[in-house]
C-alpha cells in the first residue's frame, strides 16, 4: 500500500529527517509522535508528495492517498453539503450521505461552511477523505478542535477504514 524507504526531508532548506523506513500495508495505521517541530509534520507532507524529499523513495499507487492537515481543505461560502459535492467530484467519485451521516454532519448539510464551529468544519475536513476514494490518509493531527464526541466519530471512522483495507 505505502512504502518509505531512506527517506531525507528539509524544512526551509535545513534537513529534519534522515533514513526514514517504514511498510504500510492493508488495514494497518501509523501513528506518528513527537515534541513540536521534530519533523512530524514535514515528513507526512513529503510522503502526502506536497514537497519533496531530500533522499529515498516512496512508493504507492499512483492517486491512492489523500492528505488532510490543519487547513480542512473547505471552501467557505459553499454549505456542508456542496463543499462534499465539490471533493467528489474533482476526486471523481459519487455520493455523500455516507460521509454526512458518519461525521454527525447530516443536521448541518445546508449551513454555509463559513458558519460552522471549528469542531464542526474540523469535522467536515474529515469527512472530505471519506469522499476521495483514496485507501491511503495521511493526516496531520486530525482531532484538533474535535470535541469527545467528535473524536468518538472520527475513530469510528477509521475503524471502518482500515476494515475495508485502507490505511492511514
């Protein structure tokens, strides 16, 4: 599904990580941890492919990860329902009421993102991935704003996920 073999990033020109290794495969997770400014967040742009590495490879499928970090990636002035629309189809797949239902968002589906909380519009962000059709999420701190019901939801989520072979 995702494999990293020697990778090397920089951030702003100074290298961060070296030999990075790692194999994910079907309905596995990563979890990455670590002090602020270790690297966490350069190294899952890098393998997401939003920079590029210093050294090493990274191998997956072509078009199979979706990457969501702390900008959720919604667009203020369209509604719950057509930001979801929106994701689908620049990712070419169909059909949203699955997202909207899983990420408690079904209530909020005509409300203009720019009029969500920012636990709800965390939760939209979320609920983008769900539409990409994409098996691999990297994700960069994605229960940020997320209260414990929301958390709850997300996990579920993921469950989910990697059940039906995803990874993350």
């Amino acid at each position: 599904m995702l494999t990293v073999t020697g990778l090397s990033c920089a951030r702003g020109g100074l290298p961060l990580l070296e030999g990075v290794n790692f194999t994910l495969t079907a309905g596995q997770a990563l979890v990455l941890r670590g002090p602020n400014g270790c690297g966490k967040t350069t190294l899952l742009r890098t393998v997401a492919g939003l920079q590029p590495a210093l050294a090493g490879q990274i191998d997956a499928a072509a078009d199979s990860i979706a990457y969501a970090a702390h900008a959720d990636g919604i667009k203020a002035t369209l509604s719950v329902a057509e930001n979801l629309q929106f994701w689908a189809a620049i990712y070419g797949t169909t059909g949203i009421e699955s997202a909207l239902a899983q990420m408690n968002l079904g209530a909020l589906q005509n409300r203009a993102a720019q009029n969500l909380s920012a636990g709800q519009k965390r939760r939209l962000g979320l609920a983008r991935l769900m539409v990409t059709g994409r098996p691999v999420w990297v994700l960069d701190e994605p229960t940020v704003s997320l209260d414990a019901a929301s958390v709850a939801l997300f996990g579920d989520v993921m469950r989910g996920h990697l059940a039906q072979g995803g990874g993350r």
